[in-house]
C-alpha cells in the first residue's frame, strides 16, 4: 500500500506520525480479517530479515510487513522446513500459495480500493477491488 493511502495532515501539513498510527491501524484490521477468515494463522512478531518484520504465522507460512519508504509492502513467505519436522512441507505450500495470496487480497480489499502488486524489480502495476469483483 502506497504511504498515500496513509495521508494525515494537521494544520496543512503532513503528518508523518498520523499516517504511522493509520497503517497501524490498518494493519491490525488486516491481521483480524485474515485470522477470522484463515484460523490455521496466529499472530507473531518476528524478524524474518533485516528489513521484514512477519506479522502472521501458520506452519507453513509468515505473512510479513516491509517498510519500502513510499510504500508498505504484505509478503506471504514460505517457511523452511527444518531437520526435524514431519511431512513434505514444499508439496503443501504448492497447493495452498495461491489461497493465501488471493485471501490477502480479499482483506486487504476489504480496506482499500486500488492495491499496488510487484512481480520483481522491474515489473509493477495496480489491481482494483471492482476489476477483480
């Protein structure tokens, strides 16, 4: 979401501290539509790396913030399974990635009108709540 979408204003000015507590705002709206609407997902507060900070967990995924300066980005990352747990975890993420990133849209819509989506360093756009309805 585009630190636009955060505008606060006091007195004409901008208002970064405003704008803060409104994506903070929106982001604990997020996190309770995404966990009502998933229950395998409980909130966290880890450091996934130096500049991803996961807000949500299951045992196969972090849902994680990144501050992108002009921008806040939402990540579904997957976990890496590690020596001692049971299962193909790879073959479960497969088939449950797309669910996932489509209920993260759907919550996200369900606050903002217009999303901005990256597919890499050179390749962005917007999606809209009434082009995807």
């Amino acid at each position: 979401m585009d630190w636009d979408n955060f505008v606060g204003e006091l007195d004409g000015e901008r208002d970064y501290e405003l704008e803060r507590e409104d994506w903070e705002m929106s982001l604990e709206t997020f996190v309770g539509d995404f966990t009502e609407k998933y229950k395998t997902f409980s909130e966290c507060d880890i450091w996934t790396s130096r500049d991803e900070k996961a807000v949500l967990e299951s045992t196969l995924f972090y849902i994680v913030v990144q501050d992108n300066e002009w921008s806040m980005a939402i990540k579904l990352i997957q976990k890496e399974q590690d020596y001692c747990s049971k299962g193909n975890f790879e073959n479960l993420q497969k088939g449950l990635y797309q669910k996932y990133l489509e209920g993260i849209k759907q919550c996200l819509f369900n606050q903002f009108e217009e999303l901005g989506i990256y597919g890499g360093a050179w390749t962005s756009g917007t999606i809209r709540k009434q082009e995807v309805a």
